[in-house]
C-alpha cells in the first residue's frame, strides 16, 4: 500500500492520499483546493490513477478540492449519505465499503461535529487506520457548536463506535494544532482529556463551556463546500 499526509499550512488541515502501489488507482481524503498543483505533481511523479477524491464533511476552515479534481482527473466526488452537498457523485451509506482494488475503507456516519461528519476505516493486512475527520482529533475532538453540530450525538459516535475500535488502530485526524501527526485509539482513550469523563452530560457540559472562536472562512468556505468548492 502506498499512504502519504499531507498538509495545508492556512487552515492546519490533513489531506490523506492512498492507493494500492505505484502506478496504482488512488483517492484522496479532504483535498484542499489550494494544494491542487501539490496534488497533481505527486499523482504523476507516482503515476498514480486518481478515481476518488473524498471529504470526512462539509468544512468550515477551507475550500475543498473535490469540484475541482473531478473537472480535472475525471474522479468521483464522495460525500457520506447525510451531506446535502450537491455535485457530489457518489453518496456512502454508514457501513458501506468502498473498494480500491485489494484496498477497501469502511464508511463510519459519526455526527456530532457536523450532522454530516463521516470517518473511513481502513483494513490492511495486519494494520488499521482511521481517517477520524474533525470528529476524533489528537487530544481533542472537534468542536459541536455549528453547522448541526450536537454534542451528544458526538460522545455517542466516540465512544460507542469510534473507541470500540481496536486500540492498536492509528487514527488519522482532519486537523491538528499542536504538530501531532498521528495517534491510535489507545492512546486517545489514556491521554486525550475531552474523553475522560463519566457521561455524555459531563461530555456536553465541556463542550459548551469551551467558547471558540468562528472559523475565519466559515461564510466563504461553507456555500463553497456545499457546492464541492466550485464557485
């Protein structure tokens, strides 16, 4: 298997491309629109087909680059069934798997972020990566005071699936601050201090108390992403 994060310095964001081997079919999780020529530079320095571009939701912090890929490698756009994004190609059902040759990701509906937030289980031989979006961050989860956001329904997609998961299994987040690239479900579920608590009322009690401030792209970045970043 071929696997590479990649990073968008503006809105702190991880895009993930992944693909059977050299020369093999590819898809990309949460493209950034700016980062296209990064794209296509690496797509053809690896000679690599890409047939899905796919985001883990509709985003907040910036453009994304679906839209845009499909004009220009013919791919599919891929949101989960519950985004009301349009010109996206192909919407996944919870549980629905989506095959990359011998590769294949498991679609996970875990709302809470955003009623629309999906994370992708991916299988591969010994190993397991979760691609977790905005909803499993490194020492954070991400934040439930817009866009449907419910904290509730976020205590309940992390520790009733996301944390049932095998500890051994790494988790890829959408975004980090702090320079962490990666971390597993062992380690979350020891260090990551929003999930030391007792209930999803203790749970929804600090994610209300924690006054963030707006994404400074929201206006922009939202009605784009609606319509996968064409504009």
């Amino acid at each position: 298997m071929l696997f590479r994060q990649l990073f968008d310095e503006s809105s702190w964001t991880y895009t993930y491309l992944i693909a059977e081997h050299d020369g093999g079919r590819a898809l990309l999780i949460d493209p950034v629109l700016e980062k296209i020529p990064l794209y296509q530079r690496l797509l053809q320095e690896l000679d690599l087909t890409l047939v899905y571009a796919l985001d883990t939701h509709v985003h907040a912090d910036h453009i994304t680059a679906l839209g845009k890929l499909r004009e220009v490698f013919g791919c599919e756009t891929v949101h989960g069934e519950c985004s009301k994004a349009t010109g996206v190609t192909r919407y996944l059902r919870d549980g629905e798997v989506l095959k990359l040759g011998g590769l294949s990701l498991e679609t996970l509906h875990t709302p809470g972020h955003t009623d629309d937030s999906y994370c992708y289980l991916l299988k591969h031989e010994d190993r397991q990566f979760l691609f977790s979006g905005d909803t499993l961050l490194i020492r954070g989860t991400g934040r439930t005071d817009f866009q449907h956001g419910n904290a509730t329904q976020q205590y309940h997609s992390i520790f009733s699936r996301l944390l049932t998961l095998p500890e051994h299994t790494l988790v890829y987040p959408g975004h980090d601050y702090s320079g962490m690239t990666v971390s597993s479900i062992g380690e979350e579920k020891r260090c990551n201090p929003r999930l030391q608590v007792s209930s999803a009322e203790e749970y929804a009690r600090l994610m209300h108390s924690l006054n963030l401030a707006r994404p400074k792209q929201m206006d922009i970045a939202v009605p784009a992403n609606l319509k996968v970043g064409l504009v």
